[in-house]
C-alpha cells in the first residue's frame, strides 16, 4: 500500500509492503542512498536515521510504523545547526576511511549532541557503541563529535 | 639448510615493486580532448612477480601508468586508477604528482579510471604497494611536467628555461617577473618534446611542498555528505534487485527448490537455479531470485527451500580439524621448511626448554559494505559497477562464465566499502552477471550480513607447537615450531603457508620450521597483512614467552635477539626472475622498539594491580613496525584494552601524515577487534556465524587511544595499509600476561580463562 512519510522536511509516498523497512524505502524507492545497509539487523548502525531527533535503526524500522514522524537522513542532517557542526567536524577531523559507516556515525552523534551539547568519553561511548566501524576510526569519531561540541579533543581517557 | 620461500599471496619484493629507471619509460605529452595538455606515462617494472600479483593480471601490460591533463583554466585533472577501499590511495598518489608539478593541491581534481588495463596497467589494492610501487615514478611524472610547463614559458620569452622558475602552478621569468600560469602555457608545451625520465630532475625532499604534509581525503566531503559513491549505491534504469542462495556447505550444489512457491511472493519477477562449477572464486552454484526491489527478494527467501548435494565438504568441522592437528603435533612434520643446526642436540644442551602450544581461528572479512555488484548484459556485452580491488581478475572471470571477449566486458570501480583483501575476489561479480543475462534486465546483486560471512574467503585457522631452548645466560639457541596448517589441493591453503625467513628464523642457531597440513574444503583467503595477521600473534607470543623464561625484560630480551644492526640474509639461491625478497634490517627495527619502549615508558611506569604493558614487533609489507599495548583485566576476566603506543619505520618519507596516522590506528584497532571477539568456526562444512553478534567488531567504547610515531629513515617510502596490525595482536596478549599471569594461547581471548579465581 502508499505510505506518505516525511523525510527531511518532505512528504514523500512509497508504494510499499506495510513490512518494508524504512532503510529499503528510503534507499531503493526514494533513492535517498546515503543510509547503508551493514547487517539488517540494528546490530551495525550502518543504518541509523533520526526520527524526530532521535537516532534509530531504519533497517528494522518498518516504514508502517513512521506514521507522521519526522524522518531525518545524512542527506538532510546538513540543515540542522547540530548536524552541520558534525559534519564540518568530519571533514576537518578527516574521519573516514572506507566512508561506508560515517553516514549512521554521523547520523548518531548529531542525535547525542542534539541532547547532550557537552558530551564526556563516557557519553559518548554510550551513544557511539551501537555504530561499527570496520576501519576502525574510533580515534577521530571522538575527537570530531568534541570538535563539534566545541570541547577540546584529547582523549580524556589518557593512561 | 633446506629452504622454502613463502608462497605469499601479496608479499611481493621491493625489487618487484621498484621500477627501473634504466628500462623503458614513457612520457607522451600532447594535446588534451577540450584543450590543455595531456601527459600519459608508462614505465614497466623491472620484473614482475606473476605469482604475487593477484591473478588475473596481464604480466605484458605496462605497469604504472598516469594520466595528467592540465586545462586551460589552469586546472589539474590526475587520473586515479586504483580502487578505493578506504587506504587513501585516491588522495596519496595525486600529491606525488602534484608535488613535483608545483601546483597548488587546491587546483587539482581526481578522477576514478575505469577498469583499462591496456591504458593503466595494473590496478588493484593489495599488499600495501602502491606506496613502493608509486613513490619514484608518479614523482617523475610531475617533474617533467613542470620541466615542459618550464620550456614552454622560455619558449614564449625567448629566454633559458634556467631563467624561470615554476611554483603554484605559474611559471615566473625570474629577472623580469613577468609571470605565465599553467592553463596559458599547456597549449604551447604539448607542442614540446617530452623529457627523457631517466634524467629529469626530482626535488630536493626540504622542497616539499605537498608530500609530507597532511591532505585530507578528497572524497571525505562527499562521504560526510552521504553521497551514492558505494558500489551498493548504483543505480541502472529498469534495474532489478537480487538474493543469491548458495549452499551452506562450501562446494555443494542445488538439485532442486520450490522456485513457484518463491515467485508467487511479493514483486518477485523470477527464481531459477544456477548450476556453477565447483571454484569458490568463481560461478558458485545458487538459487537466484530477481524482484523489483530487493527487500521483496530478501522476504521471498524466506520461504525458499532448497534441496543441496552438499558435497563432501559437509563431514569437515572445526573441532575435526583441532582433533587432526592434536593428532598431526605427536609426529615429524610431512615438510621441513627449514631445518639450522641441531636442534635436538641444542635442546638436550639447553638451560631451560620451554613448550607452548597455540592455536588461532577462521576469521572473516567482514566488510561494512557487503558483496555486491550491479551488471547489464546486452549480447555478448557486459556493463558492471562493483565494489572490487580487483576488476582485472573480474573481468577475466566474467569473460570466461558467459562466454564473452574480454574486451565486452566494462568494469566501472565504485567506492569500497571497506576491502580488507576480501573484494580481491570476484565471486559476487561473476553472480551478478550471470543473473543478469538470465534476467535480461539491468542487476544489483546484494548479498545480506549471513551471505557475506558465510561465503567469505576465510583467514585460515592455524596450529602451532613451539619449543625454544636457553642457555644458562638466558639466550637463545634453539627454536622449533612444527606448524599444523591446511593445504587445498596438496598445496598450501592460501594464506596458510610458512616462511623459511620467519623471524626468529636466522637469529637463532639451531632452529626446525615444519609443517603438516589438513586437506581443507572451507575457501581461505588473504586478510589484512595475510599470514602475518597471524603469524605476528604466535611467534612474538611464544617469544615473549622465552624472554620471561630467561628472566629477561622482553624489550631487552627482543634487542638481544635482533641483535647487531644488519640485513638479515636473503634466501639462498640467488635473486629469482622476480628479484629479491625483502628481508629485516634489524637495525631498522631495534630502532622502532627503541622508539616505542620510550614512548610508552616501558619499564618506567608504576601500574595498578591486574594492569600490565606487553611489546611486540613485526616486519610485514616492507614496513618495521613495534608496538606496545597496556591493558587492565578485571576479576571478572574482562579485558579493557588502556592505550596503544605504535613506532614504525616507512621510510625516508611519511607521503600522507594524516593518512599514515589513521591506518596505523585503524591497523592496530582492528586487530584488537579480532583478538578480542572473532572467530569463525565450521561445523559439518557450514560456517556457524551469521552476523555481528557471533562475529562481533571492535566498538568505540573498546577502542583506546593509539599513539602513533614514525621514525624517517634513508630507505624508499613504503605502504600503510597493512603493516600496523601484525604486532598488535601479540602485545596485547603479552600485557595481558603481564597484568594477569596468564598466557592467551589461543583466539579470540577468553575472559574465562582470565578471571581470578
């Protein structure tokens, strides 16, 4: 059936099975490609969008389940003041490797700072776990959601 | 001494990967399509090593090619012919270019080349090469560029080139300051002669003004953006999706399925089986389905049930192989790798004599991104997008199945999401063709998390028995390992031999490597730093082991060992066809633990109970790397890993220090991952794990800080991707013995075996 979503400020119809995960109509139906597919079972993060700020696993997200929630993507992160800051953080940071995981990366840590605008290690380790990385980028994950936070980036986990 | 090389994957010598500036080298300069100049160069190596480039690769094609143009705008378009998986080669090779050209990094754009290897040469990441590979001749190529660009602005002055000097991309008359850029000058030098490459002039290193300095990658925008630059992100019109069944069992084949049951599900086109043959890197046998999108394909899976011959594979499982290698221990290896001195005899003489066993598993790629590719086949014309570190192998492969020319067959590199070694393989871009010409539609094959780290190509588990004897002073006089491994077809697995040259091979007087080997039905494959990955774990665990024996701190202990500062010799035999391997410089790598043991305070800090800091160093991938890990284990046996500190020695040149920095962290982060949680086990032929919660990644809230320092030293720039992981593994494992008493001598770590009791 047509499901009518809001997707980065836009209503947008997806004529779609009701068990369709958002991830699939945002990707295959709406080709909104920035949000990856990694496991498809909310065990990656790969995934991750925001509905109505929070972060959310859209693989396992049934796109009937959105009703008139406000979904926001890595392509529309950018219009947010928080979503912004990460992603000059990002750049100037330089986190990505591979590239594959920082779209849910980003999408998690515009969530928490969103939330948390100072953020400690242990916050941020709380909010970032459910985000692989394969390439392992830990390091500038941290340091760039500091940044962003305006918060000096050393690790202040320090031995 | 008997002597056998390893048989490496992607190991290649540094005289392979060096060209020869004696033998042929071309430049072709002249005018580029839309105006501007068109620099194209080809230099062939001095030898190539067949054997270690991966398959698939024309051994006549030149080498190393670049593709300069230089518009009339000034801009500078440099052609990036190898595939991106995340190692920053995009970025790196350019600023060699750029560089020597004196542009501003700011006025130049990459591209990514399609699959040419009749214009580019070879194309592929593996084995950290391209930094060896690259360093001398892309240089070149820049060079000569700004000596044209140079005589071009003489020329239209009527003055000596020695009269003007280039920088930013404009050539200036130095006595009069009239100044000419690029763009104005391209059109009058691709009228000019090239230069000879042999003989142009490279910068002084202190002139650097690019290399050596940190470049951000030049995709980061538009990864950070979300951008479709991932092979799972392309898009053909009236594109199909796919799922491909294969038989669990690595081999088996299906003999029937209930394909009108699955076609009656939802947007479901199509369901037919696909015979294949019996190579695991090539056509596989399947069930396809085909549906409009690939969430209907996915869900029609479920309901399909296939009959397989499972093939003899289904008899072999992970704790047959460990009941094989216990059995294979008690008796002489079936070959003798090599066999110094006498080993017997030194461990009857020996002080002490110490015995350890170890064992390390099956570990899968694990790639972000999994297996994918999106095919058209038109006739006997094949189109396909794939994430993939080596389209050459593709191509041949693709050709092959579908009876087609090579030259039908168009390879277009997308981005990778992650490689690791496992897109070094084509299997899914064979699958993806061959569904698609069934199809008779445009297909984006996407294989799901159990798919992908079920039909890997698996880092091959091993077996190791050590014995090391010590004098009465503590040192070493005698080593043996008896290796249990596994052979494919008789021949070592891929990825599972053993090197006569392995360290502590040539330091030790008395010293026996042999192996046995069990027959293996599971595909394996090269992972990050292959061999090495597991290799570096046991050698420097057992090791550290005979440090403590001889009551010896392990960092002086290692010193002792290495020795005085030389290069340890070369196989006996003489360079073959293909040159010499490269072996340690001990020197080079005495200076890395040095480096490292003062950079982490080795020996010099206080630690709270059940902390404790382990060393490790290892030579891989022509790079020196030693690494030092603290690490705190609860009661519980937790281990929390505090801090890593890396010292590493590439060369006389660090390219991309921002690049460099995080491919050592990455490096040691992800074998932390691996020591920490993963294996892949078989059971009747199958592999048990399906997805990240029995194959668990390294999280943020795990990963430490990792420290990394690098020491220039007088020899050629070398890779990055690879050799920051081998030593992790081993001194992480050691600290753990320092904090707790316990020796990890076996993988994954068990905080079982670790909690106090």
């Amino acid at each position: 059936m047509a499901y009518t979503i809001k997707v980065n400020g836009k209503a947008r119809t997806a004529d779609v099975e009701a068990d369709t995960p958002l991830l699939w109509v945002l990707r295959d139906v709406l080709d909104l490609k920035g949000t990856k597919f990694g496991c498809g079972m909310a065990l990656c993060g790969a995934c991750t969008v925001q509905i109505n700020g929070q972060a959310v696993r859209s693989c396992v997200t049934p796109v009937s389940a959105v009703g008139a929630n406000e979904v926001t993507t890595i392509e529309g992160i950018g219009a947010t003041s928080v979503g912004q800051k990460v992603q000059a953080a990002w750049i100037d940071i330089d986190v990505p490797q591979c590239g594959y995981c920082q779209a849910g990366q980003i999408m998690s840590a515009s969530a928490l700072l969103a939330r948390n605008p100072e953020p400690t290690d242990a916050d941020i380790d709380a909010a970032m776990a459910g985000n692989a990385c394969r390439c392992a980028t830990y390091v500038r994950i941290r340091a760039a959601i500091k940044q962003a936070a305006g918060l000096a980036t050393a690790d202040s986990r320090e031995v | 001494m008997l002597l056998k090389d390893r048989d490496s994957d992607l190991a290649p010598g540094a005289a392979e990967l060096a060209p020869d500036p004696s033998r042929r080298m071309f430049l072709k300069a002249g005018a580029a399509a839309g105006g501007g100049l068109l620099l194209t160069f080809s230099v062939p190596l001095m030898a190539r090593a067949a054997t270690s480039i991966p398959a698939g690769l024309d051994a006549n094609l030149p080498s190393l090619n670049a593709f300069v143009r230089i518009a009339p705008d000034g801009t500078v378009t440099i052609i990036s012919k190898n595939p991106e998986i995340g190692q920053g080669i995009k970025t790196m090779l350019p600023m060699l270019i750029a560089d020597e050209l004196d542009v501003d990094w700011s006025m130049v754009r990459i591209e990514q080349a399609d699959l040419d290897p009749a214009k580019y040469g070879a194309q592929f990441a593996g084995g950290s090469f391209a930094t060896p590979m690259n360093w001398d001749p892309l240089r070149r190529v820049g060079a000569a560029g700004r000596q044209m660009l140079i005589a071009a602005a003489a020329q239209t002055w009527s003055c000596a080139p020695a009269d003007c000097a280039a920088a930013g991309g404009v050539v200036e008359h130095m006595k009069t300051g009239r100044k000419l850029n690029y763009g104005a000058l391209a059109a009058t030098a691709c009228t000019l002669p090239a230069p000879d490459l042999k003989t142009v002039a490279l910068k002084d290193p202190k002139d650097f003004r690019i290399i050596g300095k940190s470049m951000r990658g030049v995709d980061t925008p538009l990864v950070v953006a979300g951008q479709p630059l991932f092979g799972i992100d392309v898009t053909r019109p009236g594109m199909l999706y796919a799922v491909y069944q294969k038989c669990p069992v690595f081999g088996g084949k299906p003999v029937s399925a209930n394909l009108d049951e699955v076609k009656a599900s939802p947007g479901v086109r199509q369901a037919f089986l696909v015979e294949g043959g019996s190579d695991p890197a090539g056509l596989v046998g399947g069930v396809a389905i085909v549906a409009d999108y690939w969430h209907q394909a996915d869900k029609a899976r479920k309901a399909l049930k296939v009959v397989w011959d499972e093939g003899p594979t289904a008899t072999q499982s992970s704790e047959g192989y460990a009941a094989q290698a216990a059995e294979l221990a008690k008796q002489p290896g079936a070959n003798v790798i090599r066999k110094d001195g006498d080993l017997e005899a030194a461990l009857k003489g020996a002080a002490k004599v110490v015995e350890a066993s170890y064992f390390y598993p099956f570990l899968a790629h694990a790639t972000l991104e999994p297996m994918n590719c999106t095919a058209e086949v038109k006739g006997d014309r094949v189109e396909i997008w794939a994430p993939t570190q080596n389209p050459a192998q593709g191509r041949t492969l693709v050709a092959k199945a579908l009876g087609v020319p090579e030259a039908n067959v168009v390879i277009h590199m997308t981005r990778c999401g992650g490689g690791f070694g496992r897109r070094l393989s084509n299997d899914y871009m064979v699958e993806a063709c061959w569904i698609a010409r069934q199809a008779g539609a445009p297909v984006k094959l996407l294989w799901n998390r159990a798919d992908d780290m079920q039909h890997d190509f698996y880092r091959p588990a091993g077996f190791h028995n050590f014995r090391g004897g010590l004098d009465a002073d503590g040192r070493l006089v005698a080593f043996h390992d008896r290796f249990i491994t596994f052979s494919d077809g008789g021949k070592p697995a891929s990825s599972a031999d053993l090197s006569g040259t392995e360290f502590p091979a040539r330091v030790v007087d008395n010293l026996l490597y042999e192996t046995s080997m069990i027959p293996l039905g599971v595909p394996t494959g090269p992972l990050r730093a292959p061999g090495s990955n597991a290799l570096a774990y046991v050698f420097q665990s057992f090791i550290d082991e005979l440090a403590h024996a001889a009551g010896k701190d392990p960092v002086a202990f290692r010193l002792e060992l290495l020795g005085e500062p030389r290069q340890l010799a070369a196989p006996p035999g003489g360079p073959g066809p293909f040159g010499p391997m490269p072996q340690m410089h001990t020197g080079r790598m005495r200076d890395v633990l040095t480096l490292v043991a003062d950079k982490s305070g080795w020996g010099k800090r206080s630690l709270p109970p059940r902390t404790g800091m382990g060393v490790a160093f290892y030579f891989s991938h022509l790079g020196y790397f030693a690494e030092v890990v603290q690490a705190t284990v609860a009661d519980t046996g937790a281990v929390k890993v505090d801090k890593v500190w890396i010292a590493g020695d590439v060369g006389s040149q660090v390219i991309n220090p921002i690049g460099a920095e995080t491919q050592a962290q990455g490096a040691a982060l992800d074998g932390i991952g691996a020591a920490l949680g993963q294996a892949i086990t078989i059971d009747k032929g199958r592999v048990v794990q399906t997805n990240f919660n029995n194959f668990p990644l390294l999280r943020i809230n795990r990963a430490p800080p990792v420290e990394v320092h690098f020491l220039t030293t007088a020899y050629p720039p070398t890779g990055m991707g690879e050799p920051a992981l081998p030593p992790v593994i081993p001194a992480l494992c050691n600290a753990i013995f320092a904090a707790t008493g316990k020796r990890v001598r076996s993988l994954p770590i068990d905080p079982a075996q670790l909690k106090v009791a």
